[in-house]
C-alpha cells in the first residue's frame, strides 16, 4: 500500500477530500460575512442562524410542500436573504450612526432569538434530509471512493464563491457598493440610492449563509444548533483572511479547511484547535491579516 509520511494513501485522501469539504462551507459561511464587514462595517453574529435558517428552510420546503432539493437550493436562499433585508431595514439601519458595538450586540441577540425559536418548536437534536438521488452515491478513483454529493459541494460552493468576487469586484453594481463604502454623501450626489444598495449586500450575504445551509443539509443534521457549532470557525477564517477582504475570506476558507483535515492524519488531537493555533499566528505577524489591508 502506497504510504504519504507513513500514513497509508487512501486515509491520506480520505481526510484531504473532509477538509476540502469543511472548507468550502468555511468559504462560504466566511464570504457572507466579509461582504457585509466590507461593505457595512457590521459583524454579523447572526450568520450563523441564517445558515440554519438556510437548512431548515428546505427540510421545511420538503416536508410540508414537497418541494425538492433542487427547487429549495434556490427558494431557500431567496427566503432567507428577503429575511435578512427586513431585518437590515427595519432594524440593522438604524444602528449604522452608532457605536460599532450596537450592531454587534443586536445581531447576537438576533442570533440567539432565532436559534432559541427554532430549539422551541423542533428541539435540539437534528433531522435528516436525504441526498437528491442525482447526487446518490458515489465513484470509485482507484486509490480512494468518492462521494458524489460531497464531489458536487467542493465544485458548487467553489462556483458560488468565484461569482460573488466577480460580482462585488468586476461589475458597477459592486463598485457602487464599494463607493458607498468610503464615501456616502459623494454616492448619493451622483443619484445613486444607497441605504437601497445596503440593504441589498446585507441581503446578498444572508442568502450565502443559507446557501450554504441548503448545501450541508444532506451531509449533517439539520439541528438549531448548527449554526452554533461551525460560526467560531468562521470567525476565525474571517480574522485570518483579513476583516473585509473577499478575495482573503475564499482562499482561507478552502486553506484552513484542508489544514484542519490534514491535522487529523498527522496529529488528530490537535484538528479542534490547529485553525485557531493559525489565527493566533496570524495574528501576530500580520494583525491585518493574510489579504487585509494593514491602516
């Protein structure tokens, strides 16, 4: 059996294919919440309710309306980013003149009334939701067999990312945003509805959050406390990719999603701490971290 620094190939992979994974919902789940740090300057500790909404979304879809994976990969992120905008609208606004704090402490709140809710109806264990048969099963490569919806999560997620960083980086949409970022008055000048374009990137990255949600259903349970377990971790890809950087939130999702998994070959009892042993790193050497810009 061909050995990788005497751990056997297949184990070798195995691990590198769950830390690819782990890493595209770190990419995603990390993308959401840089675009709205970029671009509205909030911390969104609700990212990760939005990311069980996400989830629940399609259970829900599924179970009382029959409506499918494919349909809710799309309906789900729609409902929850239209969610995320009310909030943005009504309540996140007003917050903008204030301290940085008060947004921080309203989207805590806002995550913790969303996942006590959702523990009051359906409890804290999770639900199943099936794999769509399209995906069932998988390949064999030879030297490893190969889930096809975990196949088709790394090339979705990846593709999902790719299009977010061409839209804030390449289109007018996206410079009208980044505008609006470094100078409000100036935009408005030129016609442009801003608290509009706000709105819509507050809604843009809770529709990423509950994409990814959609997307990790079939793989973990659908639980309220989903969302809970996996936004630490990507409060920390965050800080490592650098506070705001779109581009820094993509790669250093799908990077320390493989370091995790390669940690658990080499030295298992360190793959719960080795992304935070990064961050510390990181953070010594460059605090504006790996694509953030130093003030």
């Amino acid at each position: 059996m061909m050995m990788i620094f005497g751990i056997p190939l297949q184990a070798f992979l195995g691990q590198l294919l769950i830390g690819l994974i782990n890493g595209s919902f770190y990419a995603l789940l990390s993308l959401g919440l840089a675009v709205i740090f970029g671009l509205l300057r909030v911390i969104n500790f609700a990212h990760g309710a939005q990311y069980m909404l996400g989830a629940f979304a399609a259970l829900l879809l599924l179970s009382y309306l029959g409506i499918n994976y494919w349909v809710a990969l799309i309906i789900a992120p729609l409902l929850v980013g239209l969610f995320g905008a009310i909030v943005e609208r009504t309540m996140l606004s007003r917050l903008y003149k204030l301290d940085p704090l008060y947004g921080l402490l309203f989207t805590f709140g806002l995550a913790l009334t969303i996942e006590g809710t959702f523990r009051y109806l359906y409890g804290a264990a999770g639900q199943p939701y099936s794999v769509p048969p399209a995906l069932a099963g998988g390949t064999n490569l030879g030297f490893m067999f190969l889930p096809i919806y975990r196949g088709w999560v790394v090339v979705v997620s990846l593709v999902a990312c790719i299009g977010t960083w061409l839209l804030i980086e390449k289109t007018r949409l996206g410079a009208y945003l980044r505008a609006a970022t470094e100078d409000t008055v100036l935009v408005q000048a030129f016609g442009i509805n801003v608290p509009l374009l706000l709105t819509l990137t507050y809604g843009l990255g809770s529709a990423l959050a509950a994409f990814a949600g959609v997307l990790a259903a079939p793989i973990y349970q659908v639980s309220p406390l989903m969302g809970t377990n996996i936004i630490i971790v990507v409060f920390a890809v965050v800080v490592v990719g650098g506070m705001g950087s779109i581009m820094g939130a993509i790669v250093t999702g799908y990077m320390l999603g493989i370091a995790e998994g390669l940690t658990k070959v080499f030295y298992p009892e360190a793959s719960n701490i080795v992304i935070f042993v990064i961050m510390a790193v990181v953070l010594l050497l460059r605090p504006a971290g790996l694509f953030g810009k130093d003030a």
